[in-house]
C-alpha cells in the first residue's frame, strides 16, 4: 500500500486548469506558522489510487500547544489595593496568596490602571487601556476613540491567542468588558467572553453583582438562580471552575488549559457569610490611623518596603479615627470587619481551586498569576460607608444614625453596602490614595505572586522591577514558547506594548525593561520614566467635581527609587525634570488614544450626554410580552426624570392573578407593575430606603384586562417626585404620590423582566424569581416616556 501525490504531468495540468493545483508535496514534518491564527492547515494530500486499500492513511491536521506549554491562570481579585494580603503586610491572613507567594516570586512594583474593566481589556490583551479603548468603565464609555467601551479586533485577547494555539480556555466571575448596549440578546455578541477566546463562561458581564442573588450566565444563556438560602455566587463561581478543570482535564490531559478566575470580591456590594465576617469582630478597634502604622511596619519587617518609608498624610477628607463620635466607630468598625471577612472568604475560595489543580497533579506545571487587585482598595463608599452602594450613584448620603440600623446585617442579603474611605487608604498603605486615582500608587499598585514550579526555581524571592498589567500576556507567551501573533482572524494585530516578566525568574537584579509607561483616570494622570513619576491629582473619588481645569492642575514629581511611598515632592527642586516628564506624558497620550481627556463622571452615565451608542436612541416607547427578560439598565427604555405610562394587556385566572407583570431592577432600588392576590398595584422602591406604592381595591375578575399605570413627573430637575394614576379597563381605579425617585442609576446588574422579577424584588410580598412568576398570561406590555 502506498501514499502518493499526484505527479503526473497530465493530472497536474488538470488540477492547474481546475484551480486545484497542489503548489508543493506535503512535507513529512508540518511546521505551523503561529504568527498567523487561526493556524492555517497544510495542503491536503491528493491521491491518484483507485482502492482506499492500496494507500497510507495522511496525518490530521489538529492545533497543539508547543509540547510542554504551561497550564495558565489568572487570579484577578477586584478591588483590594497594595495592603490587601497577609504577604504584604496587610492584616487579614491570606493564606493562599501567602503560600504560593512563599512557593514563588512575589512582586512589590506591579501596576494596574486603577479601575476595573482598563485593567481586565489591558491584562488579557498586553496593550495600553485606551488602546483598547477603555479609558474608563464600560458604563460610562464616550464617542471617542480610547474611551468608547468597544474591545476592537486589531488587539486580540490572551485567551484568544491561547485557544487558536491549542488550549483549552474558560473564565469565570467578574466580566466588564462588553460595551453596555451590546448586552442584549440582541448583541453583537463580538465582545462577549465567548466570542473573546473563551470556551467556556460562567459569570457576570457588569461592574458588579449582588453575590446573593446575581444575575449570571451560562455563555450566553442566564442561569436561574437555584432555591438555596445559603447560595453565595463566589463559592458557585468556585464550584464551576472547578469542575471544568476535572472534566477538561479527565477528558484531554495532555490538553493545556488557560482560567481566567476573576471573582466579584472584594467589590461592593461587600456581602458575605455571617461566619466569615465574625471571626474579625474588635480586629479593628484600633482605627484605620493605627492600622496604617501597624501595617507599615509589618511591611518594612519584611522587606515587602525598604527601611526609612514613610506614611504620606491622609487625604484631608478622612478623619482622623480619635476624632470620631462612638457611634461611628461602632459603625465603621463593624464595616471593616465584614470587608476583611470577605478578603478571607475569597482567598479561601481560591484556595479550594488551587487545592483542585494540585489533587488533579496539574500545579507544578500551571503558571498561576495571583494579581490580588485589579486597582487600589475603593474608597467610593465615602465619608460614612454605604449601606446601599446605589446611594453613592444616586447622589444620596445617608447619616450615620440611619446606618446603625443596619449594623447587625451588614454584609447579609438585607444590605449591599460599601465601606468608608478611611479603611480603603489604609488597605493601600503605604500611599495615601486609592482606586479611581491612576496618578497615585495607592490606586494602581497591588499585590501580585506568580507561582510556576516547573518554570521558576527560585523560591519566596521578591521582585523590585517596575511591571504592570500590559506585561502579563507577553510573559504567558514567553512562558509557553509561543509567538506573539501579527495576524488573528484575519485582523492584523496592534503589537503587544507590554514587557515578558519572565526575565526577572531568574534574576532579581535584572535591569528594568519596563521603563515608561503612562497613567490616566478620569483626569487623573502620571507619567512613570527610568525611576521617575510625575503626577496630577485631578479629583478624588469622593469629590463631585475636579480641582482645577485639566490645564491648569498641579504637578507633582516623585524619584521612586528613593522614595517608596511617594512622600517626598521634588517638584520645586527640579523644575526641569518635571517638565520634562510632562512632555513624555503628551507623548504617550497622544499614542494611545488617551487625548482629548473626559474628566465627567457621573455625567457620562447619560448617554445621549457623552454620544456613545444607545439602543433606545431616539424611542419614546417599547413594548413587551411575558417571557421577555434580563434586560439591564442599558438596553432597556430609560423612564428616569420623565413622565411615562405602562399599559399592560393581561389575562388573569378565576383568583385574579398573583405576580409580575413588569419590573425593573430590585430590592435596592427599581419598581414593579404587579397584581397581589388579584389586587393590581405599582410599586416604586426609592433605594431600598423608602417605597410608594398605588394600589387598586378590588380583586380584578377572570379574564382579559387592560392595566394602565400613568406617572406624571413633577419636573424641575432630576431625582423629582410625581403624581401616579391606576386605570384599569378603562376606569380609574387609584391615585398616588410619588416623592422621590433615582435620577441616575437602578442597579449595576438587576434587569428588567415581564411576568417575573429576576434576582431581588422590588416588592418584598410579590418576591422574586419562581415566588414572583406572574400566574396569569402577559399578552402585551408597552412601557412609554414622555417629558
């Protein structure tokens, strides 16, 4: 038997004339080109035997991995700035992070970009955040290249790279990286995860979820949520990673695999089990003023900052803690404990993954990076904490003696709460800034280990190298000996700007590779050079409006290689050198698509405001049927600070009906056209802080109905109350008053749903999910807004 091409010279001239010619025999050996992906296939073997009999079966093509490529995963904790592990001289015992820190490299000058969905397009892609255009969060994306929320294809992700050269690749938790008006079943789905290389999604798409009752999907498909009173999403989000990881591994153990475990914590809302929070009750009695003196000195001891560092003085809006009143320090310690609590419980979770890789006999060769922060600790919960984070976008303060009241529920399914700010500088120690803040260390700097046995021989060393999150992909390539591709999908490739870390294993006197790199959030900037950081601080989190216009702000000029906390402002000793630094600091604006600079902020979560897309662009109405759910804030019609009017056609059983019929968003703020024990009513929840309800008196008969609920707003600005009419069938059945609504924001991730209120309930008799399933038939219902 025998395997031959085609080499008759009339045979070829057909093929020729066919537009089949084979230009080349098949090499024995095929040698694929990884620059270009998906890898293209060699040209198939032609044959000239009759009889299948007389020949030599060709080899398959199938993309590999280089052999003895790495398993990869990153660990991406939310929101925990440079103090937040144990290892770093934190307060809370990590003892995860603290062993695979001890099993590995721990590294003491690794950046982020100081706000979530920046650092999570810039960690998977290794290119700058506006080149991926993510100058800020998707939420509030602007018309302008940098900053318009839209991951283009000419900067494919890690995964994507991985799974086109023969990896196996899923991702679970926290997402955030989908423009918002593409997160309908509409899509596009281009910007989903498993469109971005992940075969696998298990997890939520926004900024944050309530980790109680989330709203999460499956790929693209919505998870129900099971009937568990003791459901937490983190330990689901564990659940699933780890049995991805068996059955991939069961199935195709030579396969390796690339996790991308990116929980919600230790975002707000700050939820976590009651054990977990109490076993850091009076942990805390000290302050945050000590704490931050505690934790340096943990830090000098060892050696995560050198001798002689020095705390730089709060920013001026956090109290000094022997200054506050009793009841606040009640209520700000009881804060902290549920956060550090959370800390806990997430390290544990990740623990138990790490457990699974080791039981499976996959964590010597699996190149873990453990980057404990993807910005600085939040300080977004303000002067007092929140115990509904909602408030903060809403514009809404509440006093500490309203707080107290929720002090023994802090953390449970009752609150979705935030800390104050005096905890988020102390867990960036030793800075004085925080998340938001991209020009100071406090909110880019975190902790971050890489554990690879197999690849790293050195043990519990310590890092110095300036590295950031644009340097994690170039190095998983070093690592697996792949090449960084010119070409994916057809799609010519921006070449990565980060620097492979895999120089610094070996050596941890190497000379710096990453030298420059530019900062920019939502104003505030910095430019970091051969040791140098000139800065702006610009606005803080807590401040509604920046300090100064963007050309006239005041610079600062640190030399990091002397000055570890950036205490030390030398900008009236060298003018020169500052300047300079800021002429570098335009040059690489310019180059990355960081100019023209938007320093709104709450402004930008209005649409038609900053001119980015809008599903609802230009509608004044949409209408509905039951079964029609999940749609988030931004694509669903917005009724905020207008007059609108929702006609509902139903059909009710003999009892009237019981249920939804419409809803948006949930127990933290949201509101609901529903019938109770076959009474009609519209309830809305003003932040889980007060509800107005209109309600009919009468049982509605069996049988067809029209429900019309009219609301007239007041007017006069936004956030304003108005006057709500119930007609049913054509008689009015109920007026109402309506004194405050939200003029910016429902909810991060609660949706709007016909015949069912997903995830938490506007209105606690009606419930949610199966409890709230409307009994009878929504035929029809149309939402409409006027002025």
């Amino acid at each position: 038997m025998k395997t031959t091409l085609f080499t008759n010279p009339r045979t070829l001239a057909m093929l020729a004339f066919s537009g089949l010619f084979l230009a080349a025999p098949v090499q024995a050996e095929f040698v694929p080109d990884r620059s270009v992906l998906p890898i293209a296939a060699p040209p198939p073997a032609l044959f000239d035997d009759l009889d299948v009999r007389d020949t030599t079966k060709p080899p398959l093509f199938q993309v590999s991995a280089p052999e003895g490529a790495p398993n990869v995963m990153i660990v991406l904790v939310d929101d925990l700035g440079f103090a937040g592990t144990s290892a770093f001289g934190g307060p809370v015992e990590t003892e995860t992070f603290d062993r695979l820190a001890a099993e590995g490299l721990r590294f003491v000058n690794f950046h982020t970009t100081a706000v979530c969905s920046p650092t999570r397009a810039a960690i998977k892609s290794g290119r700058n955040h506006h080149v991926n255009n993510m100058g800020g969060i998707t939420e509030n994306a602007t018309a302008y290249p940098g900053d318009n929320g839209m991951i283009p294809d000419t900067v494919a992700p890690i995964a994507e790279i991985l799974r086109l050269n023969g990896y196996s690749t899923a991702a679970f938790g926290k997402w955030h990286e989908t423009a918002t008006w593409e997160t309908s079943i509409s899509g596009p789905h281009d910007r989903w995860p498993t469109r971005q290389g992940f075969d696998k999604f298990y997890g939520f798409l926004g900024g944050e979820t309530n980790q109680w009752a989330p709203f999460i999907y499956d790929g693209i498909h919505p998870v129900e949520l099971p009937e568990d009173p003791d459901y937490h999403f983190l330990t689901d989000m564990t659940d699933q990673a780890i049995a991805w990881i068996k059955y991939q591994k069961a199935l195709t153990p030579d396969k390796p695999f690339f996790v991308y475990y990116a929980p919600g914590a230790t975002h707000a809302p700050h939820h976590v089990p009651q054990d977990w929070s109490a076993r850091w009750k009076d942990k805390f009695d000290q302050g945050w003023d000590n704490l931050r003196q505690e934790i340096l000195d943990r830090q000098i001891e060892t050696g995560v900052v050198p001798e002689g560092t020095i705390l730089p003085p709060k920013p001026k809006a956090i109290p000094d803690w022997d200054s506050l009143s009793d009841d606040e320090k009640t209520l700000f310690t009881r804060q902290v404990e549920v956060f550090a609590g959370y800390v806990d419980y997430t390290d544990y979770e990740i623990g138990r993954l790490i457990s699974a890789i080791e039981a499976a006999g996959q964590l010597d060769n699996t190149l873990i990076f453990l980057v404990y922060g993807d910005n600085g600790t939040s300080a977004e919960g303000g002067r007092y904490g929140m115990y509904n984070e909602m408030t903060y976008f809403n514009g809404v303060t509440q006093t500490v003696e309203e707080l107290l009241e929720y002090v023994d529920v802090w953390g449970g399914p009752e609150t979705y709460p935030h800390q104050a700010a005096g905890w988020a500088v102390a867990f960036d120690t030793p800075y004085k800034w925080v998340k938001q803040v991209g020009s100071d260390f406090g909110g880019t700097k975190v902790g971050m280990a890489i554990h690879w046995p197999a690849g790293i021989e050195s043990k519990g060393e310590q890092r110095g190298q300036f590295s950031h999150v644009i340097d994690v992909a170039p190095t998983i390539l070093e690592a697996a000996g792949l090449p960084e591709p010119r070409m994916v999908n057809g799609v010519p490739q921006v070449p990565m700007q980060g620097t492979s870390m895999v120089y610094t294993f070996k050596d941890a006197t190497a000379p710096e590779r990453h030298t420059i790199q530019y900062f920019e959030m939502f104003g505030n900037r910095a430019i970091y050079k051969d040791g140098w950081l000139a800065r702006t601080i610009h606005k803080a989190p807590w401040e509604a409006e920046p300090r100064a216009a963007l050309a006239d702000d005041t610079w600062e000029l640190f030399d990091t290689t002397s000055d570890f906390s950036l205490a030390n402002d030398l900008s009236k000793e060298l003018p020169d050198k500052l300047e300079e630094l800021k002429t570098v600091f335009m040059i690489e604006a310019g180059r990355n698509h960081v100019l023209p600079i938007d320093d709104r902020t709450f402004e930008r979560f209005d649409a038609a405001a900053v001119g980015r897309p809008d599903l609802m662009a230009g509608r004044t109405s949409l209408s509905l049927a039951d079964g029609m759910t999940g749609m988030g804030e931004n694509v669903f019609l917005d009724i905020k600070n207008r007059s609108k009017t929702i006609t509902a056609k139903v059909e009710v059983p003999a009892d009237g009906g019981h249920g939804t019929i419409i809803a948006q968003a949930g127990r933290f703020g949201g509101w609901s056209l529903y019938i109770k024990d076959g009474v009609p009513a519209y309830t809305y929840n003003f932040l889980g802080l007060q509800s107005f309800t209109v309600a009919g008196t009468a049982p509605l008969s069996a049988g067809k109905h029209e429900i019309v609920f009219q609301f007239d707003y007041d007017g006069g600005g936004k956030g304003k109350g108005g006057n709500g009419t119930l007609v049913v069938d054509g008689t009015k059945v109920a007026t109402g008053r309506i004194d405050r609504t939200q003029p910016l924001v429902f909810s991060a991730d609660e949706t709007a749903d016909v015949g069912i209120d997903l995830a938490t309930a506007v209105v606690a008799e009606i419930g949610s999910e199966r409890k709230s399933r409307f009994t009878g038939t929504v035929h029809d219902v149309t939402v409409s807004v006027g002025e």
